[in-house]
C-alpha cells in the first residue's frame, strides 16, 4: 500500500521537536520506529502534514540510574531494552513481557515509546479506506456508531501494548515535554480509557522519560495470542511483587489496562482478584478469539501470573 504525501522533518533536541510541532498548527506527529504509525497512513488512519522523526534525539535514548529509579529513554528498542544488564534481573514482569513482543525483528526497530503510546485496534478499524468506507465509519474514525456492538455509546478498540502492563505493575511514571512546558505523571494517568483518543497527551506532547523504582522485583507476564511468532495479545496480564506487596495489570481486553493491588498473598485473595479482573473485563467481539473465552481466560492467565510472581519469590 502507498504512502500519503506528508514532510519528512528530523529534529536534534526536544526543544526542536517542540518548535516544528507548533510550526505544522497541530497537523503534524512524532516518529519513532514507525512500526504502529508507519501502517495506520499506509490504511489511511492517519493523514499527519509532517512526521517529525525523534530518532536523532540522543537524550531520548539512554538507559541511566537517577537516585532510586532507572530512567529510560523512549527511543530505546524492545531489543535493546530486553538485554539491558538490570532488567531481567530487578524487573522479570518487563523482560517476559518484552520477550513476548511481536519478534525479535519487530523489537529492534520498535522503541518503548511509540509501544506505550501505540494506537488501539480493532478488527473492523484497522482496515482499509475501501473497506471501512462500504462498511460506514465508526466513532473511531469520526462517525457515530460502534460497528462491533450496535447502539453502544462507547469506542471498545483494544489497547494492545504488553509492555505497559508489566510498567504499571512496577509503578512506573513518565516525564513528558510539550509546549505548555514539563509533567511527570504515573503512567496510570497516561490511560484517558476512551478507546477514540486512549492518552490523556496534551497536542505535541513528547514522552521523554520513563522512572521505574529501582527495587528488586519479582514477577511474571502472561500472554494469550493465536500465533506465538508474531500476533498482539488478546490478553495480556502482568504481575510484580515486591517486599510482600503485588500489582496486577489487565490489558488487551479494552480501551486501557485495568490495574489492582495484590494485599492479600493467600489461595483466597489471588483468586478474589483474578475473579474481581474477570469481573471487570468487558471484551468484545472485536479479535480473532471470541469475548467468551477471553473473558473466562482473565482468570485463568491472572492466576498463574501470580502463582509464578510467588514461586520465583522463594
Ligand atoms: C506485525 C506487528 C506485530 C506487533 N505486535 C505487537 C505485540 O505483540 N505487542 C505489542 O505491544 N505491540 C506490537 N506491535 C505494535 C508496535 O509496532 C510496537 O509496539 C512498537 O514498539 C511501536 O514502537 P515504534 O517505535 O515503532 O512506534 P511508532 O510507530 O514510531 O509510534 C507509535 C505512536 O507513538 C507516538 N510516539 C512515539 N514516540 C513518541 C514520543 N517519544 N513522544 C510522543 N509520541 C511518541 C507516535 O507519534 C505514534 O503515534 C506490533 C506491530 C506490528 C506491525
């Protein structure tokens, strides 16, 4: 499929990215790798005047220790991330849930930015302009119905990273930098949960840093996907553990991740909380695998994520 005409721009700092932003008036976006956004134009998703490239950004891709959190850079790879010297180490939750990422391909060119800030999907709106136009739009692309659930009033695309579950599970934050000046937010805050417009991103906003304490954890990721080679989860779940406290993160069955405390480390509050995730989940038949068994699968992933999370814990 051909490209839409748009400006290549490639910026040398942040403060560049910024300025040529507000010189496209809103129009244009930020580049990285390209693997989610190079596709989304390709099906003319999106129609940016200019791409601003952050790839030459050198700030934007160190990995560094800053008093007690790792700092990562979002123009770092999957890859690069995967084999950093801490991180199969402190953080197990991220190392599986980068390893489970696409390929190892995908996870050389793709960064941990443009994964945390890739577009939800559905499969009747990542389809092509033919297709979408014989079928009618729905609220995601701008018209007003839901074609998966019919009378709905909401958008139920699903947010598909692996990596932002296993990051929330370790309470990360990120720093972002716009023209209305600097924020760190926690990540959980990044999530608006509206499937249209799923980050609560201010117009030309970069993501500049990721923080996660620097604590030993121990931790899991479970994955369900059809094709182990290659295929986005159709539910993805992320535990981490540390000193006798636990997170749990729900994600590939809606807009944005669902996040829970794990207080209670017995028989019984694992599976008040894997029942309290299958309770919450509200799949739709919008994947290759039915809203039935995705649901029934919440409980069953988010019990063995914890039960591994425990045993690698002793
Ligand atoms: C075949 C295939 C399989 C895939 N499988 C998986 C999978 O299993 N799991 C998974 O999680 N993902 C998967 N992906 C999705 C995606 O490709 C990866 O998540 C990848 O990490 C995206 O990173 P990128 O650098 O290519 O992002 P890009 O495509 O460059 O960017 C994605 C979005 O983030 C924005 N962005 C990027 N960096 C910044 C920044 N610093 N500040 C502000 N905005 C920014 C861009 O504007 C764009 O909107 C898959 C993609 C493909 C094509």
């Amino acid at each position: 499929m051909i490209l839409p005409k748009f400006d290549y721009k490639k910026a040398e700092d942040i403060a560049a990215a910024i300025a040529l932003y507000e010189r496209s008036k809103g129009r244009a976006c930020y580049l990285a790798g390209g693997t989610d956004l190079i596709p989304l134009l390709k099906l003319r998703l999106s129609e940016p005047s200019a791409m601003i490239d952050l790839k030459g950004i050198p700030q934007l891709k160190t990995i560094s220790r800053k008093g007690n959190s790792l700092v990562i850079g979002p123009n770092v790879t999957l890859f690069e991330l995967k084999n950093h010297e801490t991180v199969k180490d402190y953080f197990p939750a991220l190392y599986e849930s980068l390893d489970a990422t696409s390929c190892e391909t995908l996870q050389m060119r793709g960064t941990i930015g443009g994964n945390i800030l890739q577009n939800t999907r559905c499969l009747l709106y990542n389809k092509s302009l033919d297709w979408r136009t014989a079928r009618g739009f729905c609220y995601k692309m701008g018209g007003e119905t839901c074609n998966v659930v019919p009378n709905a009033a909401a958008c139920f695309s699903n947010y598909c990273s692996d990596n932002a579950l296993s990051l929330l599970s370790l309470s990360a934050s990120v720093k972002l930098a716009g023209p209305e000046g600097e924020r760190k937010i926690k990540l959980e805050k990044l999530f608006s949960k509206d499937g249209r417009n799923p980050f609560t991103l201010k117009p030309g906003e970069i993501l500049t840093e990721f923080h996660i304490p620097f604590k030993r954890s121990t931790g899991a990721y479970e994955k369900l996907r059809v094709r182990n080679a290659i295929d986005y989860p159709l539910l993805g779940v992320a535990v981490s553990m540390i000193g006798g406290k636990g997170k749990v993160c729900v994600g590939g069955i809606g807009p944005a991740p669902l996040v829970y405390d794990l207080k209670d480390l017995s028989g019984a509050g694992l599976k008040e909380v894997a029942q309290q995730a299958r309770q919450e989940a509200r799949p739709v038949s919008n994947t290759t695998l039915s809203a039935g068994y995705r649901k029934k699968m919440v409980n069953v992933l988010t019990q063995r994520a914890i039960k591994r999370a425990l045993k690698e814990g002793k």
